[in-house]
C-alpha cells in the first residue's frame, strides 16, 4: 500500500521557519522524483519545490533562496525547510511522488499539512 504521510506544519511568525517532513513507503524511491505543492485559500494548488532521483532540484520563483529541498534514499523521506516565511506562503503543503516504470507514470499524494504564517 502506497502512503505519503506529511508531517511539520504549523502556525508561525512572519520570518519565523518550519521544516515539514514527507515520509513514503510502497514505492520505489530511489527511482521517485518527489514535489512539495502547496494551494492557498482561493487559489489553485502550485510546485513550491521538488527533486528528482539524481537530486536535481527545482524551485518555484517565490521561494528560490527562502526554501530548501533535500531528500534521504536511505528513510525514504522527503524534507522541506522553509525559512524566512511570509504571509504568502500559508497554505495547506502537500507530498507528491512521480514514478515511471516500463513507461507507464503513477502518481501519488499526500492529505497534506496546514502551513500558517501570521502574526
């Protein structure tokens, strides 16, 4: 059975951090290119950031410098550091693995985790 379980949000102050945390079991993870998508209220669901399985990342432009993606092949897991957060970035946080074998793509998500910035 496939899960993608996030955990580490929370309420913090504007230029506060948080890290959130996407630990996997029932894929290949090694051949898996992982992605934090996040979606605001009123908003369609966006890449925050993600990294394939050579550990190339990518990183949406307004959190370039601000946010860190890393991932350990040996757990599994996928880790999201966020530092100097602002307003904009609350929203729920949501795990995303993309896999293809034999050319077929799966695709998997997360129930996502509440990320809210305010004083």
């Amino acid at each position: 059975q496939v899960q993608l379980v996030e955990s580490g949000g929370g309420l913090v102050q504007p230029g506060g951090s948080l890290r959130l945390s996407c630990a996997t079991s029932g894929i290949i993870f090694s051949i898996s290119t992982v992605g934090w998508y996040r979606q605001a209220p009123g908003k369609q669901r966006e890449l925050v950031a993600a990294i394939t399985s050579l550990g190339t990342t990518t990183y949406a432009d307004s959190v370039k410098g601000r946010f860190t993606i890393s991932r350990d092949n040996a757990k599994n897991t996928v880790d999201l550091q966020m530092d100097s957060l602002k307003p904009d970035d609350t929203g729920v946080y949501s795990c995303n693995a993309l896999q293809r074998r034999l050319g077929v793509k799966y695709e998997y998500w997360g129930q996502g985790t509440q990320v809210t910035v305010s004083s």
